[in-house]
C-alpha cells in the first residue's frame, strides 16, 4: 500500500470517527466541542504558569523554561486554529490538522518516553534527576577503564581505596555534581539537555493542539463553499442534516448550520438569500419534490430562528431530482449510492451586495 493511500484511509477512519462522534455528543456537541477548545487553551497557560511542575526534563532552568516556551506556542497555535476556524473562505481542514497532530503526538511521545528513559538517572537515595550526555569526557573515561596512564591522571581524578565508580552515573554522584562536564564532554550534555527539552516541547504542543484541532474538526462539516461572480455558495450534504427520506433536521445538525449562518451573517448585504434542496433520483417526482421543499424550509427556519437571521429574507425552494452533480447510476444502469449521496444536498446561496 502506498503512502498516499495509507493516509487516505487514516483520515477516512477519523472522518468517520468525528461522525460518530456527532452522534454521541448529539444536541450537546456544540457545548463538549467548545469546552474543548477552552481545555486545551486553559491546558497552555497552565504549562506557562506551572513550571516545572508539569513534568518538564531535568536541568538547569529547563524545568522553568521548557513548559512555558511550551504554553506560549501552544497558546499561539490555538489562537492561529480559532481565527481560522471563523473564516468562512478558509479551506483548512482541521481533520487533517487533527490527524497529523496526533501521528506527532505518537511519535514525540514515544520518543520523550525512550530519551528520558535512556537519558536521565538518580543517584542513590535520592529524588534529583539528572542528565547524562552522550559522550564521556575522555579523562573521566580513563578513570572508568582503570587507565593509569601514562599520562598520569590530574590529582583531581585519581581514585582510591572502595570508592571506584561502576559507571559514568555512579562517577557523577561520587564527584562534584554541579559539573556534569566533569564526566561528559559539555557538548554532549548540552545536546542531551536540548534533545530532552525539544521533545518535551513538541509533545506538550502535539496534546493541546490536537485538543483544540479535534473539536474543530467535530464541528467541520463537508459543507463546500464557492464563489461566484454574482454569490457565495454554499452546498451541504443532506445527509448531515437529515435522515434518510425524512425533512425533520437531526439534533447533530445545529454545528453544520451553525457554520451556514456565520457565513450568511459574513456576507448577506441586501437580497434574499436562496435556500434550495435537491434529491437524488430514486422515488417519484412528486415526492422527490415535496421533499426536497420541505428540507429547505426545514433549514431556512433553522437559519431564521436558532441562527439569529431573522432579519434576512429568504426564498426557499425545492428542485427534486433535478441538477444533479453526480450521476445516479452507472453506465451499466446499476446503482451509484456515493453519486445519491451527493445528490441530496441544501444548496445556500448568499447574493452579492451590488
């Protein structure tokens, strides 16, 4: 299986979790959806006013330092994710943020876990932890061989007696502890520390932002917005809005319209905005259009009431199996469900102020 469709079939997975999800939420999803977002943004400055109580990587002023550089980004990525979120033009998806992110969130984590786990060490008896470098300084390295030299060993390094280290971390605890350079190069502990924090920081990131991007994704809908010379077009698929060859709106429906108002509520200048339903091409004429009339009047009082659009006039209309965007059928005359599926829709259509 190649790349492309490996990813294609994650985010097929996540679209239909965040389906599910709808569901579940039902007419709470507006409000599990928007505490979310405040979750992961009280979560980011929480991370720039705790410290080094939100298990930052050990050393000097890291602990400090890593979880607010941590908050701070996060806090710009939530507030880039929200901005974004009220535009009515941006073509972002946020299931795709969302997914990304917690590939990240794997990754990082995993890699935090092994690197603390390899890096890190507590002397005997003791609750500090500390950082061990990638690379022995190479007199402590004679120590640790027994390699008396020649050249002799500085006074400093010379060992007697019971006291001799098993390793480089049992070296450190039985030396001057404020000087990691004394057992390993100060490169190589420098770059330990910087590895440690980088991971920290990308891993506290990857959990706030896929907080934040997951909500918005749940509240995302396929609805496809265009532009026209004369409009804006907005088209949402009936399926989210409605069951099957029914005209009454599901409770999942309201962050779908939701997304329909604020953009009426961008753009409507003067006109009335046109609300027209569309069928597929199973059933009678006569029903398709009596159906198709009812699921855009179903939306045009969604829009009027719950959507505060009382103001804006609308001319809602029904068109049936007419227009369709996709074919019904096969060449072969057999049934197309994927090409009905996108035949049942509410087409919105915002005019142009002249």
């Amino acid at each position: 299986m190649s790349f492309d469709g490996a990813l294609g079939d994650v985010l097929a997975a996540a679209d239909s979790f965040r389906g599910h999800a709808l569901e579940w939420f039902g007419p709470f999803a507006r409000i599990v959806t928007t505490s979310a977002q405040i979750l992961a943004a009280t979560l980011a400055l929480l991370l720039i006013g705790a410290g080094r109580n939100l298990w930052a990587p050990p050393g000097q002023g890291l602990q400090d330092f890593a979880p607010r550089i941590a908050g701070l980004l996060s806090v710009v990525a939530v507030l880039i994710l929200y901005v974004v979120s009220r535009d009515a033009e941006s073509t972002l998806s946020f299931l795709q943020v969302a997914t990304w992110t917690a590939g990240a969130l794997i990754l990082t984590g995993a890699g935090y876990i092994v690197a603390f786990q390899l890096l890190t060490f507590r002397c005997p008896g003791e609750k500090t932890t500390f950082v061990r470098g990638f690379r022995l300084d190479p007199e402590a390295k004679r120590v640790l061989d027994n390699d008396q030299g020649p050249p002799p060993l500085p006074e400093v390094r010379r060992i007697t007696g019971n006291i001799r280290p098993t390793d480089a971390c049992d070296y450190f605890c039985k030396a001057d502890r404020t000087k990691p350079e004394f057992v390993w190069t100060k490169g190589s502990h420098v770059a330990a520390q910087l590895l440690l924090t980088f991971l920290y920081i990308s891993l506290a990131v990857s959990i706030i932002v896929l907080l934040a991007a997951s909500a918005l994704a749940i509240q995302q809908v396929d609805t496809k917005v265009v532009e026209v010379p004369t409009a804006t077009v907005a088209q949402v698929p009936a399926d989210l809005l409605f069951e099957f060859n029914k005209s009454t709106l599901k409770p999942d429906a309201a962050p779908t319209l939701e997304y329909v108002a604020n953009l009426v509520r961008e753009r409507w200048k003067s006109g009335p905005v046109v609300v027209a339903g569309y069928t597929d091409g199973s059933g009678s004429d006569a029903v398709n259009l009596k159906l198709s009339q009812d699921r855009a009047m179903s939306v045009a009082k969604w829009l009027q009431t719950n959507g505060k659009l009382a103001a804006v006039p609308f001319d809602v209309q029904g068109h049936g199996k007419e227009n369709p965007v996709a074919p019904n059928s096969f060449v072969d005359g057999t049934d197309n469900p994927e090409g009905r599926r996108l035949n049942r829709r509410v087409v919105v259509v915002v005019p142009r102020a002249n």
